[in-house]
C-alpha cells in the first residue's frame, strides 16, 4: 500500500511546471573574463553566446527564457556606488524594483520588468574599473532559480 502511494505521488510531482535543468544536478563552470579580470560560477544549461569584438564580457542563453551578461568597463565617470544606484534609480527601466543595496563598493537591484525578475550587481574597483553581473528569468520560476542566482552573485567577483 505504502508503494502504491509513493508511486502515485511521484507521478503527481512528474506534472508541475518546473524548470528540469535548474533543479537537476547541473554541473558549474566559471566565466572569467580575459580583458578586466571578471569571473563568476554558473550553471552549464546557460549556453555562452558569441562574444563582442572588444572583448569587455559575455551574455548566456539559458532555459524558459533566462539569460544573464557578465562585463567591465571603464569608470571614466568616476561614478560611485551611490551616484550609480541614483542612475539605475532614474532608469525607466528599473522602476519596479524590489530590493536595492550599497555594501562598500558593491551595487545590488533587484525588482520586476513584466513577467521577469531582474538581478544586477555591481563592483567598483580600486582600478577604475566596474564590474557587472546582470540576470533576467521567468518569475514564475523565481523559486527554481534563486539557488542558483545566490550562488552565481555570491561567485562574481573582479580585481
């Protein structure tokens, strides 16, 4: 009796709506960026997509609509984590957001663009260089990948 039930519930579970490769065990790689020293771990379903010419990042497909961008550039405007977050701020395109931080010189925002769920960071370095992670993916998959998102943000990392 106790089978049947473990059957049945197994075969219940088999119909949600779930991302496969988010809760699988996906390997990890790193990204590490030639040109600025940027690198973070992600999960090998995102698939890399071709680079720029200049060399300053990647962007990554990943499934039900995921994607994410890795980069540096200069910070020829000598802005500051404050003065960046003000920007992002008066960005159209950051007018849901959800959480926003400043922890010594790292930017985090967070918020909604329709039916997606947007991730940024941001590290100034000391070398005039800023450093950024961007994601974007379903929110009706906000649960499947959190996990991952933690762990890349917690990953990304620049000299």
């Amino acid at each position: 009796m106790l089978s049947r039930r473990l059957l049945l519930l197994g075969c219940t579970l088999c119909f949600f709506e779930m991302p496969a490769a988010v809760h699988g065990q996906e390997a990890w790689t790193t990204y590490r960026n030639a040109r600025f020293g940027t690198s973070i771990a992600y999960q090998e379903f995102f698939e890399p997509d071709p680079p720029p010419a200049n060399g300053d990042g990647q962007s990554f497909t990943g499934p039900e609509g995921a994607n994410f961008r890795v980069y540096a550039r200069q910070n020829s405007g000598n802005e500051t984590p404050a003065t960046y977050l003000a920007e992002l701020l008066a960005d159209n395109s950051h007018s849901s957001v959800t959480y926003k931080s400043i922890q010594k010189n790292r930017v985090t925002i967070v918020g909604n663009r329709g039916n997606l769920i947007y991730y940024e960071a941001y590290i100034f370095s000391g070398r005039g260089v800023v450093h950024a992670f961007t994601i974007e993916y379903p929110a009706k998959f906000k649960s499947a990948y959190d996990p991952t998102i933690r762990r890349m943000a917690r990953s990304f990392t620049g000299p």
